[in-house]
C-alpha cells in the first residue's frame, strides 16, 4: 500500500505502538481518556493513508489530511493531559509529541 511508503506514517505508527503499550500500564479510572487517545490515534493513521489511497490531488485528498492533522493535535492534548494527570513522564510525553509533530509537518507538504 502506497501509505505504508510514507514517512509520516511509519512516525504514526511509532506513536501508535508505544501508546498502546503506555496504556496498558495506566491504573483503572483512566478510560475515558485512554478511548479519546486511541480514538484520536487511529483516526490520525486512517485519515493519513484513506487520502493516500485517493488516485486525484484534489480537494477531497486534502480534506482527509486536514482530519489527520486535527486528530494528531488531539493526541497530543491527551498527551498533555495524561502528563498533567501524571500517567506519564514528561521525557516520555516529549519524544511521543517530537514524533507528533514530525508526522504533522510531514503531512502539510503532501501534495
């Protein structure tokens, strides 16, 4: 698959793997934002290779890129919050959003 091919996916996916892992590990009363991250995570990879997979350049492509980039932006307001909630370290929190924000500026410039 064509998406698989990009580099902004392959940092998604990356994101994808160690939250699911960090999760994992989260104590129970958490699942309201562990749904909201994953959701917003998977929303981020499937809006990304669903505009990949579409043959034109045009506006419909763009407008499912302009999904993942809100979906990725919301994942890294969870992140945000799972730091202030300390679920998580803020070393962690920093290289997941670094990777974030790779991926974001990868997707402005698809055509």
């Amino acid at each position: 698959m064509n998406h698989e091919k990009l580099r902004c996916y392959e940092q998604l996916s990356l994101v994808a793997e160690e939250v699911a892992r960090m999760v994992a590990r989260w104590p129970r009363g958490n699942a309201y934002l562990i749904d909201q991250l994953k959701r917003a995570m998977a929303s981020s990879l499937l809006n990304l290779s669903e505009g990949n997979g579409k043959s034109c350049f045009g506006r419909e492509r763009r407008r499912f890129f302009r999904i993942s980039l809100g979906s990725i932006a919301e994942v890294s307001a969870c992140l945000d919050l799972a730091r202030a909630y300390g679920l998580i370290e803020a070393s962690a929190q920093e290289l997941l959003k670094s990777r974030l924000r790779l991926a974001y500026v990868q997707i402005r410039a698809l055509p």
